[in-house]
C-alpha cells in the first residue's frame, strides 16, 4: 500500500512545512508584480506617461546598455525615457533634415551642434534628475530622461503600473505637474496602501494646461525657449 500511497502522505511532518513554505513562497513572488497602482488626476481620470518611481527599490537598468532617443518627423521618440545615473544615450537621427539637441536641464548641460545621421560620440547622464531636451531648430520638439537610481516605471493608457515586492514611498512625476519639471510629488506608503481596493490609486493633480505638450511658443536662438520657460 505504501508504494501507491500519495508521496504527501509519506512525507516527514518538518518536510511538509518545508514545501509549505516554499510554495508559499513562491505563490507571494508570483503575485508580487500582480497587482496595479493606478496614478489619476484632481477630477479622477487615469494620468498615461507618468512616471512612478519606488524609492529604496533599486532600477534594474543595466548602465552599461546605451540607451537610445531618436529623432522621427521632428518629434523625439520616445519622447520621455527612463534611464539610470552613469548610462549613455544616443541621441540619433532619423529624420532627413538637421536637427540641434541640447539641454540646459541642471543635471546635465549640453548641446549636439546642428547634424545628420548619428553623433559620433553618445552623451553620458551621470547625475539623478530630469533633463530636458529641445532642438534648436525645431522649438516643437520637447522629450525628456528620467534619470534614478530607483526603479521607475511608466504609467500605461490606464495610467496603471505593476506593484513590484518591496514598494513603499513613492514619487510621481508628469510633463503637466508643475511648470519646473524637476518638481516631483511624493506619496507616502501610509497614504496608497491604506487602500482596501485590490488595485490601490495616488492622485497626482496636473496644473500644466495640456496645450503646453501640444503646441509651444515659437522663439529664435540657441535655447531662449528653455531660458524662458525654466
């Protein structure tokens, strides 16, 4: 009988609690990245393209990968990117005109002179903070770099982002939040996680009227829009 019987019911009573716990284990790591957060604005509809950033959960974003930011019909694509401190980007062009990249973004300053194709050499971020990008020639063209050492994920369509295990505070951040792009709002733990609702929210209000990401001021010479507007 012992050799048809169930191989549970033949186990020590320390080896059961041992696969118990493993299993439950690996039941809470499956369901870890299971469960949504969902970033909405002051009249409660979803916030697409913000970024959440996990503080104290490290980015795993490898920084020896060089990231990319092309230039596609006169727009950046993509037009926000996450990176890390320490990583390069690669700013090439794809369109069949010139263009002119520059920052005057605290954490990084600088400018790619007016060119084609791709730059001989990419541009290392190697400060945290948000870096705005323009072009010289084409005052239309706005993108940012995310730059964390957290792990930080992009709100999708529903403005959801995937809970990773360990998630406590967090910051939020838009192109509509403030005026100052380096402005981030943080959200304690004890504010999100009170939720009962399976798939807690954080409000993240936009003061930044949305025609400003639609459609900018024309000006003329090297980084007056960026002069003015920061």
């Amino acid at each position: 009988m012992s050799a048809v019987m169930p191989i549970f019911f033949r186990m020590s009573l320390t080896a059961m609690l041992t696969l118990a716990v493993s299993l439950l284990g690996l039941l809470l790591s499956s369901n870890a990245w299971s469960q949504w957060l969902t970033v909405v604005d002051q009249h409660g509809d979803p916030v697409a393209q913000a970024i959440v950033t996990f503080v104290g959960v490290p980015s795993p974003i490898d920084v020896s990968q060089l990231a990319v930011v092309d230039q596609v019909e006169q727009q950046f694509s993509p037009q926000q990117r996450v990176i890390a401190p320490g990583q390069r980007v690669s700013f090439p062009n794809s369109d069949n005109i010139r263009h002119h990249v520059y920052s005057f973004s605290t954490p990084k300053v600088f400018e790619i002179r007016l060119y084609a194709d791709t730059p001989e050499a990419p541009i290392l971020f190697d400060q945290a903070g948000v870096v705005v990008l323009g072009c010289n020639i084409h005052d239309n063209m706005i993108g940012h770099l995310y730059i964390s050492a957290d792990l930080s994920l992009i709100t999708d369509d529903l403005g959801r982002v995937l809970l990773p295990d360990g998630a406590n505070d967090i910051y939020l951040w838009h192109t509509r939040y403030q005026l100052d792009d380096e402005q981030r709002l943080l959200v304690r733990a004890s504010q999100w996680q009170s939720s009962v609702s399976d798939s807690p929210s954080v409000r993240l209000p936009l003061a930044v009227p949305l025609a400003r990401d639609k459609q900018m001021t024309p000006t003329s010479g090297f980084g007056n829009h960026f002069r003015m507007g920061h």
